[in-house]
C-alpha cells in the first residue's frame, strides 16, 4: 500500500503539470506516462501473484488500460475545452461538457464490468475482485487530485 500513497503523490504531480499545462500536450503525454508505470507497479505490489497468474494476468491488464485510456483522453479533452472555456463558459458548454464527462464515466463502468469478467477468467474471482479495488483506490485518488485542481464552474450570462 506504500506504493498508493507514492502514486498519489505522482498522481498530484501529473494532474497539477496537466491543468497548468494545458497546451502542452508532449508534457501532458509524459505525465500520464510516468503515472501508467507507477501504477502499474502499485498493482503489482498489491496484487501479489504468483509465476502462473502473472503470466494469464498482465496481458489482461493491458487491454484493460489500453481501453480505459482511450475512455479517460476523452475526459482530459473535456477537461481542457473546460480550463479553455473557463473564462466564459455558456450554459451550453456547461451542459455540453458534463454530459459528455458523464457519459464517459458511465463507459468506464462499463468497460469495469466487462473486464471483471475476464479478470476472472484468468484469475480467481478473490483476485479479479482485489484488482477491481486497486484500480478503484487510484483511480479515486487521482480524481481526489483533480478534484483539487479543476475550480468550479462558473457560468458567464
């Protein structure tokens, strides 16, 4: 769990260097990076597998973040039109931009849900469900760190 806490802090570092550098997208690229290595590193200590599991459980995993990747760029662009808006963000673009970030929560659920049942085709259901609790824990830690980043909307009329 000591490796939580240190992805928490990348975790913090990256979203800061995300929200501060919103044009800089090579910068942006390399944070995300660096936070995929860290948190597979954390889930590779949580996780605690054997030889065998390791070998059936990482090339799942990898589709797996390959796939939510895809879903949470959809939610850093949302997050940029937002910090690129912000100055004068309509009730449409307020709506627009929730909605959106809404809906891509709601994918990731699903993608958890499909997933879940692969982990545990490959892994005990004890294991697939631990994995789903560690993707969980970072997961809301990262959002924690957004959270502290991204001010509240403020509609201009």
């Amino acid at each position: 769990m000591k490796k939580l806490l240190g992805l928490f802090l990348v975790a913090m570092t990256a979203t800061a260097l995300q929200v501060s550098a919103q044009n800089n997208n090579d910068h942006m690229e390399m944070s995300r990076d660096v936070l995929k290595i860290e948190k597979k590193a954390a889930v590779a200590e949580a996780m605690q597998l054997s030889e065998e599991e390791s070998k059936v459980f990482w090339p799942v995993y990898e589709a797996y973040t390959a796939d939510a990747s895809d879903i949470h760029s959809k939610q850093i662009t949302l997050i940029k039109e937002f910090a690129d808006k912000f100055e004068n963000l309509s009730d449409e673009d307020a709506d627009r931009i929730l909605t959106n970030y809404l809906k891509a929560d709601g994918e990731i659920i699903k993608l958890k849900m499909k997933y879940y049942k692969k982990f545990k085709k490959v892994v005990s259901a004890g294991k697939a469900a631990r994995f789903m609790q560690i993707d969980n824990k970072i997961e809301t830690l990262i959002n924690a760190s957004l959270a502290l980043e991204i001010p509240l909307m403020e509609v201009k009329k």
